[in-house]
C-alpha cells in the first residue's frame, strides 16, 4: 500500500481485510470477538486517560487505535456472515435520528431535561418492543466497571418510582451501611464484611446519582489525585536520599500535606 495515499475508513477497512487474508498476520487471523474484547476495553480506557489528559495528539492515536478495534470486530462479523459495516452505520444512524425527533421530527422540546426525558421515553418503548418479558435492568452491560453499572442499574430503578425521595435519605441509608460495616469487622467474618462493603459502595453510588455526579469519574478522579500526591513523596523522599519503604509515616504525611500545596489538582 502506497505512503502518499488518502487515508480514509475504507484504507482502514482494506488493511484489516489484508491483515484477515490466508496469506496476512498470522495472529491477526487467529483473533476471534472473543480475544478482541479485552483489547477494545483496553484502547477504551486509553481514551479515557488522554480525555483526562487534555492532549489532542493523544486522544487522535487513541481514538485512531479504538477504532481499529470497532472495525476489526465488523469485519469478524462480516466474514461470520452476521452483519457489515454499512448495516452497523445504517442502524446508528436510523437510532440517533429516531431518538431526536427534536431535531429530525416535529417533537418541542423547551430544555436538555426535556431531551433525556424524551430519549428514555423512546429507549424504553424501543426496548420493550424487543423483549416485553426482559427486566428493566437487562439493558446494563455486565462487563461494565462496576460503579458505573450500579449507577445505571439505580438510575433505571429510579424511572418507574423505586428510589428515595430526597438525598437525606441516601445520606441516612450511607450511614446505616456504614453501622452495619462496622459490626461486620467486629464479627471478623469475612464474607460478612465483603457484602457491607459492597453495601456501603452502593450506597455511595446512590448519594453520586443524587447529586448527579458520575461515580466512576468521581473515582478516577481522586485515584489520580492519590498517584500525584505519593508520587511527589517519592519523588522527595529520593531527592533526600530516602527509600520510601524506610521512612516514618509521619514523615510521608507532612510530604503529603506538602504536596496539597505544591500540586495543582
């Protein structure tokens, strides 16, 4: 393939085709959707870390390589003769028009609530006409990082009236969970102190929904705000000569202070 051609889908689309051929990559040939699974959640999460990033030429190869993922699985699908990229394009785009009526129909709408209220109108009654007999939360993906699902699967329990009625009472049921952890550490019990601990996460998730908070985010968040600060500890501790492994935990924590002032979050 020539350097100094126009790169576009369909380049993309013939370098997999080429890469899936008897006489291409060899391991190339040998994935299936089920080994590529784990390399599409990879390049996922990648994206997400150059968003967080705020770099442009990093988001580009991130999106570029999550793409290639997408289209290596069309073209798995293709050859299984399941479906091609143009059915995958046809049915997005057959969704996003149904789904903004808005903007393609004659629906009013007078705000952005009105928009999501009016998406999951139409979502519903979309998935209803597929399965009358599925559950409501049949729709959360079960590979999803685990604070997100709990929040889709208490955001759709919310939608038919089974929720608090104020964030008091997430903050109430919080507490109470967290009562209930610290009997369980008391019993010692170990099974016990695993299901009040996924209560008291729970629980949060719940109080992050209230206050229309994204709880994974919100994780990530502080996760990076954590590896900052105990890097800058390390980092000062080595300028000292220090290993980390050897120092007073008091010593770590007035670097800790110290970085609070030191890092801009």
């Amino acid at each position: 393939m020539e350097q100094s051609c126009e790169y576009n889908l369909n380049t993309l689309l013939a370098i997999i085709e080429r890469l899936r051929a008897p006489d291409g990559c060899m391991w190339d040939r040998e994935q299936n959707t089920k080994s590529v699974r784990r390399y599409l959640i990879e390049e996922a999460y990648e994206v997400l870390d150059a968003i967080d990033e705020e770099s442009p030429d990093n988001l580009k190869e991130e999106l570029g390589d999550l793409l290639f993922q997408i289209l290596f699985l069309v073209k798995i699908s293709e050859e299984k003769g399941e479906f091609t990229i143009s059915d995958v394009i046809r049915e997005i785009s057959e969704k996003m028009i149904r789904r903004h009526p808005h903007v393609f129909g004659n629906k009013i709408v007078r705000n952005v609530d009105e928009i999501k209220t009016n998406w999951n109108h139409i979502k519903i009654h979309e998935e209803g006409k597929r399965d009358k007999d599925a559950s409501l939360l049949e729709g959360v993906p079960r590979s999803m990082p685990s604070l997100r699902r709990a929040q889709k699967i208490t955001e759709k329990a919310s939608k038919v009236g089974f929720d608090w009625k104020n964030s008091d009472g997430v903050i109430e049921k919080v507490e109470e969970e967290l009562e209930e952890l610290k009997a369980a550490i008391r019993s010692k019990k170990e099974t016990h102190i695993q299901d009040e601990i996924g209560d008291v996460i729970f629980s949060l998730v719940n109080v992050s929904r209230f206050v229309s908070v994204d709880a994974e985010m919100a994780l990530r968040s502080t996760i990076k705000k954590f590896s900052t600060r105990f890097s800058f500890i390390e980092a000062k501790l080595k300028e000292d000569g220090k290993d980390v492994s050897h120092v007073s935990l008091e010593e770590m924590d007035s670097l800790w202070n110290q970085s609070k002032n030191n890092i801009k979050e």
